[in-house]
C-alpha cells in the first residue's frame, strides 16, 4: 500500500463535508448503481472496490477530513473518476446527501465496537441507525457489516433479527476461503488477519 506523509487538504476542495446545520442535498443527480460505505477510513477497502467495478458508482464516509485525504490521494494515484467522499457523521450524511431508495448498497466494515459497556451509547449500529439505512436503501438493496468484535456484532445482529423491515442473508464467522473474505481487504482487515482474529458478517436486504 502506497504511504503518504503530509495531508495535502487541498483534495477537500470538491468533498462535500457535512454538519448538523449542513441543507439537505442529494449529491447525486442521475441514475446510478450507488455503493456507499460509512466510516471508510483511509479508504482501502472503497477504492479498491471502485477500482474493480468502474460502471458503479461509490461514496465513503469518514468523519475525520485527514482520513478523507488519504482517500483522495488514493483516488489520484489510481485515476478514478467513479468515487466521490463525505466528510461528517454517517447518519447526517446518510440523511442529508441521499435521496431515498437511492443505494443499492451499504458496507460498514470494522467500525469502532466500543467495547467498553459506559461507551456502547457510541456505537453506530442502532435503531435510529437501521431507520436512516432504510430509508436510503432501494428495494432489494442490502447493508453489509462486518467486525472482528463478536460482541459487537451479537449486539447488531439482535437488533436486524428483531426488525421485520429486514431479510438476513448472512449471519455468522468467515473463514478465509469464504467468496467474502474480499470485505476483509481494508487497513483494520488486513491488520486483524495478521493477528488471526476471527471475522464477523451480518447482511440483511430491505424487503
């Protein structure tokens, strides 16, 4: 992977960036085959995957702008013209940048499990989450989640079983030779795999 040493924030200049005063605008106009992924991180996993299917169209979110950086000195490096970044919190952004039934697909990967009990009001995945996701999914779009906390992700997966707005296509571990290992190609993924933990995966599709 390519390092970089100073953060040239001149790359922001055509990221939309969001806040809670942020006027709601759906970044994307036309029809499209939309892919987002909330707390891309230094956007390892998103490029690639933009890299690999060029007639889709992603976006990442990230709410640190210096991890957006990183992300668009990938997209330069790699020439990409089929991604684009927020910088904000993903449920804003979810609701401020998106039309409804606009995403075929979300990914959040290895998000932070807050581990800690005092912390898990930090979490991410949450009702009022899932209500947001649904919202922006089309028919048939899916959410896919996947952690090396397996706390995290019995929290998670108590909360798609109990919501009759979901399918579950897939619940439980991963092995390495699974056809979904590929979710585990980002910096956390990478970096867990060479600890050996054991990964995750929660998908669900909007009925």
């Amino acid at each position: 992977m390519p390092r970089y040493n100073d953060y040239d924030f001149s790359l922001l200049e055509n990221v939309t960036i969001v806040n809670a005063d942020s006027p709601a605008n759906d970044i994307y106009k036309e029809e499209t085959l939309l892919t987002v992924e909330v707390g891309c991180g230094n956007g390892h996993f998103l490029t690639a995957q933009a890299a690999a299917h060029p007639d889709n169209t992603f976006c990442g979110i990230d709410l640190k702008s210096e991890r957006i950086v990183r992300c668009m000195q990938k997209v330069r490096a790699a020439a990409l013209e089929n991604i684009r970044f927020i910088v904000g919190d993903a449920m804003l952004a979810l609701d401020k940048c998106f039309a409804d039934g606009q995403i075929a697909r979300i990914y959040m990967t290895f998000p932070d499990p807050w581990p800690k009990k005092r912390h898990h009001k930090n979490r991410l995945f949450k009702p009022e989450f899932l209500d947001i996701v649904w919202n922006k999914l089309k028919v048939g779009g899916d959410f896919v989640f996947i952690t090396d906390h397996e706390e995290y992700f019995e929290w998670s997966k108590a909360f798609a079983e109990s919501d009759s707005r979901w399918d579950i296509t897939f619940c439980g571990a991963i092995g390495e030779n699974d056809d979904r290992e590929y979710l585990t190609q980002s910096l956390f993924g990478e970096k867990w795999k060479r600890e050996e933990r054991d990964f995750y995966l929660l998908e669900f599709t909007k009925k």
